[in-house]
C-alpha cells in the first residue's frame, strides 16, 4: 500500500560526537528536497543551535534539546513536512517520549567505533576525555544510551554516505512513511528490499517442542522423585548358602 504523499513524519538521527549524523543529514534533506518532499533539517551544531541557547551539558540540559527541538519538528510534520533532527541526544527516555508524542518516527542510530571518532576529532575531546583532563563527554566519562529498537542502525566507519542514506530510505519504507513508488523517485529508480516474514513453526514440531518440555520439567522431576523413593528402601538381607558337603536333616 502506497504511503499518501504529502504526510510528514520525524527523522530522528541520534549518535555520539563525530559521528556523522550531521552530514547524513545533510544528505537526507537534499535528497528529499530533489524529490519534491518538504523537508526541513534541524541539527543541533548548525542553525537550530539558537534554539538551545542557555542549555548546557547536564542530563536535564540534554533532555531539553530534545524537547525542544522534538516540538520544532512536530510542528513541521502537523503542516505535512519531513522533520530531519541531528542531536546527541545521549539519554533513551527523552527519545522514547518523543517517538511516543510524534509516532511518525525514524529513529536513527549513526554509530561509529571509538577510534573512528578521534580520528574525526580535531579539536582532541575524546583523547582528553579519555586522559581523565575533560569532562562531561558522552560516551567516555558520562553515559551514551543507544536506542533501543532503532528503525536502523548505519555504521558510518564501515559504510560511504551514500550507502548510509540508502539504508535510511529502505527503514522510512519499512516504517510505512513512504511507499515503494517514492523510494523509487529518492533513489533514481530503485525498488525497496522487502521484508522477509519470519517463517511460521509447523504443528509437529511446536507438539514435539511441547512434549520435551513437559518430559523436561514433569517427567524429570518424577524420576527424580522415583530415584530417591528407591534409595530410602531397606535392602533385603540375602539367605544363607548351606555350606558344601554339609547334610541335609532328616
């Protein structure tokens, strides 16, 4: 079923500094607005920085940037936008109450490997953090929550930006906020992989699941049962063997 075109929904790109998220982002945006698709970007380190003025780096500080720039782009998916998000965002329960207020939510986590970071990292934030000489960084000395059930995770060390906003387009088609035919418009001709059911287990094989798990948990236990009955039993004492070439009494 065809996604009605024109309904907004939240892209929501979440993963520590030096990422990428940013110009994933970036990415996304330019790519959408090729296609004809409104969609505006909000990223923390670019011009929504003016939204967070005054906020610092304490866990209810970050939980406001995600309030805040969560009701930007609310606002832009009400008017049939496409809100792309690019934040830190390090703590999972200031997402969850997002995804819970949007619904229309693609939440994606743009990981990369700790060594892949400081090589991003001019300005030394990480090699300080870990030196003990900075504080306050997420992921080093203060909590990183990863998503728990993102609609896709990118490794950014592993993957070119291209592929990265390919996986991104194939998770909107999953989460039905696009349809085949626009994925199609997005990435100049291509069809969407589809999603493989999980194959559903036989009757035999569920009463044969059933019954080991019965004869495991009941029949166990009534062996073991039976075991003990046996060893408590007195034992019978043997009759004695007459000894050989003993007579027998008349």
């Amino acid at each position: 079923m065809e996604t009605q075109h024109g309904a907004g929904f939240v892209v929501w790109l979440t993963g520590m500094n030096r990422a990428g998220k940013s110009t994933l982002a970036s990415h996304l945006v330019a790519r959408l607005a090729a296609a004809g698709r409104p969609a505006t970007l909000l990223d923390e380190d670019g011009e929504a920085a003016l939204l967070l003025e005054g906020l610092g780096t304490l866990k209810e500080d970050r939980t406001r940037v995600v309030t805040r720039l969560g009701f930007v782009a609310k606002a832009v998916m009400r008017s049939g936008g496409i809100a792309v998000c690019a934040a830190l965002s390090p703590y999972r329960d200031a997402r969850e109450q997002l995804r819970r207020e949007a619904r229309r939510f693609v939440e994606v986590f743009v990981d990369c490997s700790m060594e892949k970071l400081r090589e991003r990292d001019p300005q030394g934030i990480y090699a300080k953090a870990l030196a003990g000489e900075l504080k306050g960084v997420p992921g080093v000395d203060v909590p990183y929550e990863p998503p728990a059930r993102p609609e896709v995770v990118v490794h950014t060390d592993q993957l070119s930006v291209e592929e990265c906003v390919l996986r991104v387009l194939q998770a909107m088609v999953d989460a039905k906020v696009i349809g085949p035919a626009e994925f199609g418009r997005l990435t100049g001709g291509q069809r969407p992989r589809r999603a493989r059911p999980e194959p559903a287990a036989k009757p035999a094989a569920k009463a044969k699941a059933k019954a080991a798990a019965k004869g495991g948990s009941a029949g166990g236990a009534r062996r073991r049962l039976d075991a003990r009955q046996a060893a408590r039993r007195p034992q019978r004492k043997a009759a004695p063997t007459p000894a050989k070439g003993a007579k027998r009494r008349r």
